[in-house]
C-alpha cells in the first residue's frame, strides 16, 4: 500500500525537526520511533519522550492515508544517506514499512500508531506570548549556558520564564554563577513563572531561526507550547521553586572595571591552558591600571596574563573558575564588558555597558 | 569449636505490657487488634492455650477466645524493654547481633564458664534489669541456637551437646529451620520428608536437582546442623527501602499515573524513614519485578547524601530512565543504602575543596546575599544538607 511518493529533502527536514528529541536508549522501546500519519496530502510527524513532544507537517499528495510509528533514527540515517534530491516512496505493507529510493530499499519494522504516548493538552487558562524567533533565540544564548546539568536541584538543570512588568526575564543558574536576560513583550500580561527544562531549551536554541518570522509561546498548566514555521513543540514544565535570583544579583559594588571583551577573553583562554579539569581556579589580581589572570597548577608552573585598564581603586585578589568566566565572555557579543567587584569573598557581577537587560553574576573561588 | 547463644524474650510485648497491669497477668491477654480489626501482634501463654497466636487476625483470636483482653500496641514502650534487655546480656558477653525487638545472637567462645552457668547468668541480669522472662539456646552454631530457644519456651535454656543434634534436632519438623517457609515444607514433604532426620538422609545431589544448587545444598548443609554465620555486631543499618506488590499487573506506559503516584509515594515513606531514623543515604536504588517475575534493580551514587523526599525521587527517576520496559510490572521498590548519621559531617566534597566555587544560594535563607561583608560566606558551609533539597 502506497503512502508517499516524494522527495528526500521534503521528508528528511520535518524528521529533523523532531527526530532530535529521541532518545537513543528509552525506557519504552516505542518511544525510539517517530509516529507518522498520513492524511490526505498532509503527513505529520510526532515524536516524544514523554517530558517534550515535537510535532510538524509536510504536503504529500497522493497515496492513501496510514498510521504508523517506525524507527526515527534509522529512518533518518537512510534518507540523510541517500543523494540530494532523490525521489523516495514509502509503502506500508503488512506492519512493515517499505522506504524505496531508486535501486535501494529497506523494509523496516513498525509499531502501532495507537501505542504511541502523546502529551495531554494543558487545561486551564493559558498565557499567550508573541515575539520574533530571532529575539527569543537571542535570549536564550545569554543564559543557557549557565544551566545546571544533573544537578540534584533538579529545578536548577532548567530554564526560569518569567512575565512581568512588561518585560520576558529569562535566568539560568547552576548555583555557583547565574545569568539573567530580558526583552519587553507587551504590558498587561499577568505574572507568570515557568522552569523549562534543559532539554527544551537546547532543543529550542537548536530550532529556531535568526529570523523576524514569529513564535509563540503558551504557557499554562504544567506544560508549554511552542510553535514556529510548522513546529508545534509541548514540553512539560520542571514543578519546583526556582531560587530568588533577584537576591544574589549584587548592588552597590564599589570596585567597577570596563575591560575589552575579547581582550579579556583571549587571556582567560591562554591562562587555562595551565589550568585542568578539577583545578580551574585562576587568580584575579586587580591593582591601578591593571588586571592580572594568574594561573598555577599542581606542577608548579604559572600562567601571568596582564592587561591595562583605566582603574584606580582599592587592590584586590580574587579567584575565579575560569570556564565561568569563559561562559560568559564567550555568549555575549559587545566590545566592552563592565565588572563589579567587592572583594575576596563576594560575587563578581558582569554586565554590558548601557545595557541593563543582561547581567551575569558568578561567585569566587575559595583559594 | 564455637558457642552461640540465642536469646528469645517470652511473649515479649505482651509480657511488657503485664509489667504495668499486673492484675492481668493470669488473663488471656493479647495485643493488638484492638479495634477489631487488624491482627495479634503477641499473645500471652494464657491466651495461647486457647490456640491464639501472633498474627491471627483478631476477629479470629475473639472467636477462639472470648474472654481474651485486647490490648493497644505500645512500640516505644516495648523498644524501651528492648534496649535494656540487651543492655543486660552486654554486661556478659558484648558481642552480640541484634535480631530484632526481642531477640538476639550471642557469641560466647570467648567466655570461659561452662554453657549452662552462661546461660544461667544470662537470664538472671536479663530478669534483674527487666522483670521479664526470656529463653535460651545454647549451641555451636546460629541455626542450632535458634531451634533450641523454641525446645523449652518459655523461661527455657535448652543446650546442644554432643549427639543431641540426632537425638533432639533430628525428630523436629522442617518447618522449625528458620529459612524453610510454609512452600518448601509443602514441596519437601511431597517428595515425603517431613522431619529434619529425613531431611538429613537425602543425598546433597538429589536436593540440589530439585531445589536448585543454592537452596539445595543449603538444605542438606541445615539439616546436618551446619551453619558458618558469624555473629555479626554491626549494629549501623547498611539500608532502608520501602517496596510494594501492586494489586494488578501495571503497564508502563498505560499506568504511568498510577506507577507515578505509587513511586512518590514509596519515596516520601522512604524519606520519612531515614528522617525518623536520622540517617541520609548516598546511594538510591530502584528495584523492579516484572510479570514473569525477573527482577531487576538500578542504582545511583549522588554527591551529597539525602533524606529529602524529593532528591530521592528525582534519583529514582533517573534510575529509572535506565531499565528496559518490555512487561508489565508487579512491584516496584525505593532504596536507600550508603547510610550515614544525618547529623555527621556530610562527606563526598570533591578533592579540590580548597578550590571550590562558593555557592550562590546559601543555607538557612536558601539565598545567600554576595553583597555582604564576608564572613557570611561561610553560612554555606554550615549545615549538610543543601537548602535547595528542600523545595
């Protein structure tokens, strides 16, 4: 029974956009495969993991109409494998899906659609929010970094989401550094906060375009919907109480310094080379009209990087783990960066000069 | 050659309880059930000759014995008699391994005395510290020590010697070996053994062929009397779990409400536990059995040790997310082990601690404010457990 007579590339970008939430090895041997429906001349494509699930479209035309779910990985080796532009066929013919592609073919094993797990649709009132794909892209690279990963504050390993006072927040922290961004959105929006997990946001920064085309975002309930282009992308939200980062962003540190990104940048990079993967500790030495980023490890060898600044006050020596440092310096795109300081003890808060929207906090190193 | 004791109380929570009514204590008396419904725990020899035994439910205890007097369970109460009785035998002979509220092995090797005056002994102090009774098996193993207790309960102190493992052991009922439950009798008797004699004249490998290489050698070692455990002291737990039999099959992902529910709710038991204990674990496992009755267990080591509902839960998941679901479930299972002191220093600081980040989020407030003068900083040192475990 014929399903599909169309191109590669027309089936292969829709398997891409939700293929990349599949687990390699599930718990339910389903959720390895893509469910596949065909409509009419439409086919949709859904995939899950139980906590996200992506779902998108593409035009067929011809061929009658089927349910299925079939291995998403190997259907997408196959078609990413064969040249550009070749017309395929796909044919469902006693539980097996046939793929045909000029002289191959592969007959692969499917699985009922109706065992396939789908996401309940949220109840309850939602929040509706519209921006460009571009700017919420653009918010999510300031702060994703700074996720936690596995951490046993499983709120941490996530992304908050917060409305308020006109404005979209986004903060992310791993409960040594945080990074805090926002963009406004219309007023009137009621106060909401949502944790997203860090699945979703990877797979989020992954998928949108740097582009005005528009996306938005549902809120309500336990879980969030996504869509743009023809995605339509439901993820669960993390249910727990996200630190009060508006308590660890400092105020009032006396020790202001502006340094040139890259600069600073470069000779954190050369610093960590002596550095290793347990001891990234580097020494912040600041004096008048100086930065030092001072390196040692466990051989006894030293990195000393200095760089000129227009600063005048107290001294100070700070240490710092370095990839936070890099994190950040590496994320944002201005010439200069502007650090505060207090001392040995106390956090370091990076921002950018005549922007209030983003700002980074990271806490010192006990040395 | 060795010589354990095991230390049997008589009757053990209702024999507390007669302490403060004596007035009873020529009643059948029996406690637990009280409202009815649910089971004896204990029962006295009074009520006992009635033929009322610990786990009958009480609306059958009534019916033997109308007259019986039910009463309330008082744990602590009996936890309290527990912790002096074995206080008693410690002045003896200190090693010893806790069997419960109300038993206990002893080793005496070391003890010079002859067995009986031991035993003897051991009964006086326990009677002294306490007002109770309790029996006493003396022999040169765990498991003979444990079936002579029972030969002359209660207020007993039955010795093993040379050739009484014939002449004593020998006519007893399998049933009597700790470890040969109501189905291996009724399959032992099947093949028509019934006594542990006849038990002790099968061949090892005609056991073996039907009982399977572990449990039938242990058989044919058990009924010539021969046991190598060593009186273990350690008294620390090495883990707590909570577990459940579900009361149908559940499907993975069709279920998957329903196994959530029970999964939280294995967890928050769990956590109250180790709480109520003071213990945090490190290491949380999950353990799984399927329709066909293969089990499977998954466990993770985390960094900082819990006793925190949620962490564990989180864990669990994790663990879970790496088991293979072909079948239907019949039990899952929450555990614990790694077990430390909760109020211990809390170990598993990586080995550059002189080179940590300090925490964002301190302590006590779950905030630690980066702005203030220091000193403060070191607030996120001070308690173990991580604010942010408590959400």
């Amino acid at each position: 029974m014929l399903l599909i007579n169309t191109q590669r590339d027309a089936l292969l970008g829709p398997l891409q956009s939700v293929s990349g939430i599949v687990e390699k090895r599930h718990t339910l041997p389903i959720l390895s495969n893509v469910l596949l429906e065909k409509q009419g001349d439409r086919l949709t494509l859904l995939a899950t993991d139980i906590e996200i699930q992506i779902k998108t479209t593409a035009a067929t035309s011809g061929g009658a109409d089927a349910s299925l779910t079939v291995g998403a990985r190997k259907l997408q080796d196959i078609l990413r494998s064969l040249p550009e532009g070749t017309d395929i066929s796909l044919q469902l013919d006693d539980k097996r899906l046939t793929v045909k592609a000029g002289k191959s073919r592969f007959a692969l094993q499917t699985l009922p659609a109706a065992d396939y797990p789908r996401m309940a649709q949220a109840e309850g009132e939602s929040l509706k929010l519209a921006l460009t794909q571009k700017r919420f892209k653009r918010l999510l690279g300031l702060v994703q970094y700074a996720m936690a990963q596995q951490d046993i504050r499983y709120y941490l390993n996530g992304l908050l989401l917060v409305v308020a006072g006109g404005e979209l927040r986004v903060v992310a922290t791993d409960g040594h550094r945080l990074a805090y961004a926002s963009e406004p959105i219309e007023e009137n929006l009621a106060r909401t906060e949502a944790i997203l997990p860090r699945k979703t946001v990877l797979e989020l920064a992954r998928q949108l375009a740097d582009s005005d085309e528009p996306l938005e975002i549902l809120l309500g309930g336990n879980q969030v919907t996504f869509r743009f282009g023809a995605v339509e992308l439901v993820s669960k939200l993390i249910d727990g109480k996200f630190p009060d980062y508006e308590r660890v962003i400092p105020q009032g540190h006396p020790k202001l310094l502006t340094v040139p990104r890259l600069t600073l940048l470069h000779s954190l990079e050369r610093a960590a080379i002596l550095t290793n993967e347990k001891f990234r500790g580097v020494r912040t030495v600041l004096a008048e009209g100086s930065l030092k980023i001072i390196a040692a490890n466990a051989e006894q060898e030293e990195a000393v990087e200095e760089i000129e600044i227009d600063y005048s006050g107290e001294a100070l020596d700070v240490g710092f783990n370095v990839t936070y440092l890099l994190d950040v310096l590496r994320n944002v795109s201005n010439e200069n960066v502007e650090c505060r300081l207090n001392d040995s003890n106390s956090s370091a808060l990076i921002t950018l000069p005549g922007n209030e929207r983003f700002k980074y906090v990271v806490m010192p190193m006990r040395i | 050659m060795r010589r354990i004791a095991h230390v049997d109380m008589d009757a053990f929570y209702a024999s507390v309880e007669l302490l403060r009514r004596p007035e009873l204590r020529d009643l059948p008396v029996a406690i637990g059930g009280t409202g009815g419904r649910g089971v004896v725990t204990t029962a006295n020899y009074v009520a006992r000759k009635f033929g009322v035994r610990s786990a009958m439910p009480a609306r059958q205890a009534r019916e033997l014995c109308p007259q019986c007097i039910f009463l309330p369970v008082d744990f602590d109460e009996y936890r309290k008699f527990s912790r002096l009785f074995k206080a008693a035998i410690a002045t003896l002979a200190p090693h010893m391994e806790d069997r419960g509220i109300d038993e206990v092995y002893v080793d005496l090797t070391q003890i010079e005395e002859d067995a009986r005056s031991v035993g003897v002994e051991i009964k006086r102090r326990i009677r002294e510290a306490t007002g109770l009774t309790c029996s006493v098996g003396i022999a040169p193993n765990k498991l003979l020590a444990k079936i002579c207790s029972d030969l002359e309960k209660p207020d007993g102190l039955t010795l093993l010697g040379e050739g009484d493992l014939e002449r004593r052991i020998w006519p007893l009922p399998v049933s009597r070996i700790n470890g040969i439950g109501p189905k291996a009798t009724e399959r032992l008797r099947a093949i028509g053994i019934e006594r542990i004699g006849e038990l002790a004249r099968f061949e090892s490998a005609v056991l073996v062929d039907r009982f399977g290489p572990n449990y039938g050698r242990w058989l044919h070692e058990v009924a010539l009397g021969r046991d190598e455990r060593p009186v273990v002291t350690e008294s620390e737990p090495r883990s707590r779990s909570r577990e459940t039999t579900f009361e149908r099959d559940l499907h993975p992902a069709r279920d998957r409400a329903e196994l959530t529910r029970i999964l939280t709710d294995l967890c928050e038991r769990l956590a109250e536990d180790l709480q109520k204990r003071r213990y945090v674990g490190r290491t949380i496992g999950i353990k799984l059995r399927f329709d066909d009755f293969t089990t499977v267990t998954r466990d993770m080591t985390i960094h900082q040790a819990t006793a925190d509902a949620q962490v564990i839960l989180h864990v669990a998941r994790l663990c879970l997310k790496r088991v293979r679901f072909a079948r239907r479930l019949r039990l899952l299972g929450v555990r614990a082990s790694g077990l430390s002191p909760a109020d211990g220093a809390v170990t598993g600081a990586p080995a550059d601690a002189g080179w940590e980040t300090l925490p964002l989020f301190a302590a006590s407030s779950g905030l630690q404010p980066p702005d203030e003068p220091s000193g403060s900083a070191a607030a996120g040192e001070s308690s173990g457990l991580p604010p942010a475990h408590r959400v």
